[in-house]
C-alpha cells in the first residue's frame, strides 16, 4: 500500500524493514527517543505533565506500566518501570490485569500510549483499584478522537482505530495491535458507564492536546519534520490557542483518582471496582 511505503520511507534507517513487535524494535526507540533533539522534547513535555500530575498523589509507589524504551524516570524519582516482556532498562516483568504490587501500596500508575493496547481494560481498571492507596491516580497520555486525528490515525498510522468499537480487543501483538480510538471510547464516549462500572475511581480530569508538536516531531516512528526550535513556538501556539485542538487535537490526557472513603479496605474497593454486565 502506498500508505506503508511512504511510512518506510519517512522510518530511521535503523527501524526499516523490522517487525514492530519485536524486542530490538522498542530498544532502538529508546536510543532514538533520548539522542534525537525533537523527539526528546516532545516526549520530555509529556513526561513533564505527568510528573507534575504523581506529585499530587500521596506517599506510595510510582509505577510506570507497559514502559517500553521511554525514559520518564528522569523525571519521576524512583520510578518502577514494568512491562510485559524484559528489556535491559525494565524493572518488573507484569501485564497490566495483574501487577505484583501489595493492596494500596501504589500512589501513582503512568501509562503513555498504553491503554489502547490492553485486551481488557476493565480487568486492568480492578487491578488498578487493587493496588493504588485511596487518593491514588492513574496519570496517562493517549490518543484522542477529533476531526484531524481520526484522519491521521485511520490513513496514517499503523495501528487499528475503531471508534465504534466496544471496550475489549482481540489479541494481537505487543505494539502492532490496539485500537487508537480505545482510550476515548472509555472516557468519553462511555464517559459515563465508566462511572458506573468503575465507582471507587473518579476522573478528574480529562483534556485533548498536542496537535502538532509531537506528530511533527516524529515520535518513535518517523523522522523529525521540524526543529527543536519550530516546535517550540508551535507548542506556545497550540497552548494560546486551546480551540484549535477540539478539531486537531492528537492526543489526551486523563487523570483517573481512586476515592478516598471513610474505613476503605482493599477487599471493598476491589469489590465496588468490580464492572457489571455491558
């Protein structure tokens, strides 16, 4: 498909031709992440957000889930990065529906570009109502639907994206599966059934950003188009401008908070977090 040439053409040299799902391929994006100036400042203004968002969780673990090759733990103290294979720079081997974390032992779960990979997010939301302390959060970036992004994701991008879809995926690989649309399913689209199936967490907050900066940076996938310095003035225009991204937005951040109730034990909330029937 001319989709997928152009996308190879436009890959690091170093990426071409290899199977996205293999080990290498995550290794290799992390030595690009930290060495390419453009990439590393989209990324550090995410990692950025995030950090400021754990700070306000109380005393407790800081746990990174499905970490890959990113590099937020220069920016959050004694981070614990897990995934679900090793890698040289993971520290817990874990899928997200079952972490080997004690009842409310966890203050903050960061998740970047994750969510929409997890083949049951309501078992991974239980697991998450295990472990976190009351007034824990989840602290997470991912994509969005708005009128650009479905463009860029459905012609552009190659990962699935069904935003009619229902909330489970069906098993595929590690990065080559998912749906894109996944996370704005859940907390937007079924804003409220989350509510309902979930009532120990609430969202405190839920916002769409980044409508440029980071697809022109490249990520992990592409060559950066624009400078260091371009993306700069581009991201003060995106943040003067907060209309613009109801329609170009790429991404979203959500911060979900577990309540914190009078005498709340683990064994209650694990049971108020478990979802009915959809």
């Amino acid at each position: 498909m001319l989709r997928d040439r152009l996308r190879e053409a436009l890959n690091y040299p170093e990426l071409r031709g290899l199977d996205l799902d293999r080990l290498e391929v995550t290794i290799q994006r992390r030595e690009i992440a930290r060495r390419d100036p453009p990439t590393r400042y989209a990324f550090s203004l995410w990692y950025k957000s995030l950090a400021e968002a754990g700070k306000a969780a109380p005393q407790g673990l800081h746990v990174e889930i499905g970490a890959g090759g990113g590099f937020l733990e220069e920016f959050v103290p004694g981070l614990i990065k897990t995934e679900v294979e090793k890698f040289p720079f993971t520290d817990v081997v874990c899928r997200a529906e079952e972490m080997p974390f004690a009842d409310e032992s966890v203050s903050c779960l960061y998740m970047i570009n994750v969510l929409h990979h997890i083949e049951e997010p309501s078992a991974f939301f239980r697991e998450a109502g295990r472990v976190l302390c009351p007034g824990g959060r989840i602290a997470m970036i991912e994509p969005t639907v708005t009128p650009f992004s479905r463009l860029v994701y459905t012609y552009l991008h190659h990962e699935p994206f069904d935003s009619k879809a229902k909330w489970n995926l069906p098993p595929a690989g590690r990065l080559s599966g998912g749906n894109d649309a996944m996370p704005w399913i859940i907390f937007w689209r079924d804003r409220r059934l989350f509510e309902q199936q979930f009532p120990c967490f609430r969202i405190k907050e839920a916002y769409q950003h980044d409508c440029l900066v980071h697809f022109l940076s490249g990520g992990v996938t592409t060559r950066s188009f624009l400078p260091t310095s371009a993306l700069r003035i581009l991201a003060a225009m995106e943040n003067a401008l907060p209309f613009v991204r109801r329609v170009f937005a790429l991404f979203q951040t959500v911060i979900v908070e577990k309540l914190v109730t009078a005498g709340s034990t683990a064994s209650t909330v694990r049971t108020r977090c478990e979802p009915g029937s959809r």
